[in-house]
C-alpha cells in the first residue's frame, strides 16, 4: 500500500496534466484553422499555457515540499551545547 503523502502527490500531479491537457484541447478547437493547423495567435497562447503548466507545477511542489514535510524534533538546548 502506498504512503498517504505518495498517495496526494500522485493525485496532485495527474490532476496538474489533466489541466494542462484540457488547456490544451481548448486551444486547439479555440485557435484551430480550417485545415486543423493551429494559427499563429493560438501558437503564442499555446507556448503561454506551457509556460504556465511549468509554472504550476513548479508553484505546486514547492506548496508539497513545506505541507508534507513535518520538521523533525529541534532542541535549542541541545543543539546550543554541541557548539
């Protein structure tokens, strides 16, 4: 069985490309030609949402890093004394 942190992290980033690839089918049937070539317009916003899908991504692991990572015991008296 997985760990319950391994188990929001999997859900995290699955719904993370499901968002990126909902952005990208609108993309494709908003800036779609005729020919079912994207237009130069829909290119631009294209590279935008990939940049963005970085973005999130990078936004969501740092969120995950600080939630899911309790800090371990710190003695101040302990660690004082050492030095």
């Amino acid at each position: 069985m997985l760990e319950r942190e391994r188990i929001i992290e999997i859900v995290v980033a699955v719904a993370a490309v499901f968002v990126m690839i909902g952005a990208m089918l609108w993309i494709g049937t908003t800036y779609g030609g005729d020919n079912g070539v994207l237009t130069t317009d829909g290119a631009e916003v294209l590279v935008g949402a990939m940049v963005g899908f970085i973005v999130l991504l990078l936004g969501v692991g740092l969120v995950l890093a600080y939630v899911m990572n309790e800090p371990e015991g710190f003695d101040d008296d302990a660690d004082a004394q050492s030095f």
